[in-house]
C-alpha cells in the first residue's frame, strides 16, 4: 500500500499562507492578528522539512528581515517572551539560527550573552 502526501503537502502549504501577514513580513499564531516570532519560525522548520520554502506564496526577504529585526539591537539576544522571567534566550537563538539558515540567512549580530561559551574555559 502506497501512501501519497502530496495533499498533505498541499494542504501544508496552504494552511502556511493563511497565517502570512503580508503588511508584516511574518507570520501569526493560529487566530491571532499579530506577528509571532515562534511561528514564524517553527513555520520554517515545517515548510523546509517538506522541500516547499519555494512553494508557500510570501515574500522571502520580508520574512527574513523580520527575523532579524526581532533580534535585541543592543546585547544581540532572542526572546520568546518579554517577560523577563521567562526569554527563554537560548532555545529562541538556538530556533532562529537553524531557521535562517534554512532560509539562506544569519543573525545580525552576534549575543553578547553566547560570547563566554565561545572560550576555551566556557
């Protein structure tokens, strides 16, 4: 029995392009009306996953920049969250470099934060 996924791709694909918000350069978290970082991202991982990056309809530059731009300007950190009790900075940097570099970018900056675990003793 042969299995075909291309409907699931499809449908993949097209579920991607409901959430893209054109005026943003990003993409939303199910009904919401603003730009989510983690869905932008974790949208990455699906589509790049499938081989369909080309295939979603979205402005590519855009959505890199947006990214980027969601990079703290003066310590080069991600964060999942404003609230300073939970950034989750790690896994957030650790998301947005693997996204990025999926979609043939890098961060901006390097964090300031990563600078001590890039030492021998770190």
């Amino acid at each position: 029995m042969t299995i075909s996924l291309d409907s699931i791709r499809g449908d993949l694909i097209t579920w991607a392009e409901s959430l893209w918000l054109e005026d943003a350069g990003a993409f939303r978290n199910g009904t919401e009306t603003v730009p989510s970082f983690p869905s932008s991202l974790f949208i990455t991982y699906i589509l790049y996953s499938m081989d369909a990056l080309d295939g979603v309809a979205c402005d590519r530059a855009r959505w890199i920049a947006w990214i980027q731009s969601q990079q703290n300007s003066e310590d080069g950190s991600f964060a999942y969250s404003s609230d300073a009790s939970q950034p989750r900075r790690g896994i957030a940097l650790w998301n947005t470099v693997r996204a990025l570099n999926m979609l043939g970018a890098q961060v901006v900056k390097f964090p300031i934060h990563q600078r001590e675990a890039m030492t021998v003793d770190g």
